[in-house]
C-alpha cells in the first residue's frame, strides 16, 4: 500500500470497537453496524458545523473495501465537503486497526448528507463559516 493511501481524510471524529453481538453469521460484522457509526460521526461533525440540529437526508457513493472484524478498533474520520444554503455534505471515511494494534486499513468511504433543522423540525440556514464562534473554528480542526 502507498504511503498517501494510507492518508485519512478529515478528522478522528470517533473511535469504538467491533464486538461479537455486531457479527452476521460468517463472522464479519454487519455493514450497517458500520454505517451507523459513519452516520454517527458525520452527525456530530454536521451538528458543530451548523450549530443546530442536524438530519441525514441521504447516502451517496458508498462502497465497502475490507471486511471489519470482531475486535478491530474502528476509527471513523469526517470532512465538511460542501456547505449550502440549509444542506451540507460531510465526506466520511472508516478505518480500521486490526488486532487493535496491528495494521491501519481503509474498511469503506461515503458523503452523507445533512439538513440543518430547527426545533419546529423545519429546515433553517447554516451560518457562514465567517459568523461562526471562533471556538466553534478551533474545535473543528482540533481533531
């Protein structure tokens, strides 16, 4: 593997491990174990981008790689890849260290999408990354 494949895209916005109860019958846990923590993940970095409540409101480009095993230690990085008027699409990419210390592997990558929502459940503007708190800038390339 080439050292840039081996380059994640975005931030470590979260970290778990793969457990026996995540499994389908061969052993590999499910693929949508995965997904929901990549949703997991996307949202919170959506939600500190919009500072409001977010919703996913679609899955685009996804493709699964390798196979996550029973006590890999999934790390799931996210990346805000384009922000609209009440829309943004987070760039997420799940990676594996296998054995928990042993080899980083890529496992699969998608963009998901998000609505900033208000308490009403009604669609509302995302604020401009300019009129963002500076902790709120801070905080998403501390990761």
């Amino acid at each position: 593997m080439s050292e840039e494949s081996m380059q994640t895209k975005g931030r470590l916005t979260t970290r778990t491990v793969a457990m026996p109860g995540d499994t389908n019958p061969a052993g590999d846990i499910f693929g949508g174990w995965v997904v929901s923590q990549m949703d997991i993940a996307a949202g919170i970095c959506a939600g500190q981008r919009a500072q409001s409540r977010v919703v996913t409101v679609a899955l685009d480009g996804m493709s699964f790689i390798r196979p996550v095993k029973v006590g890999d230690i999934l790390g799931v990085y996210t990346d805000v890849k384009s922000v609209g008027t009440t829309s943004m699409n987070i760039h997420v990419e799940a990676w594996v260290r296998r054995g928990r210390i042993g080899i980083r592997e890529k496992v699969t990558e998608g963009t998901f999408k998000f609505v900033a929502i208000d308490e009403n459940g009604k669609s509302k503007p995302i604020p401009a990354e300019e009129d963002l708190p500076d902790y709120v800038n801070e905080s998403m390339h501390e990761w």
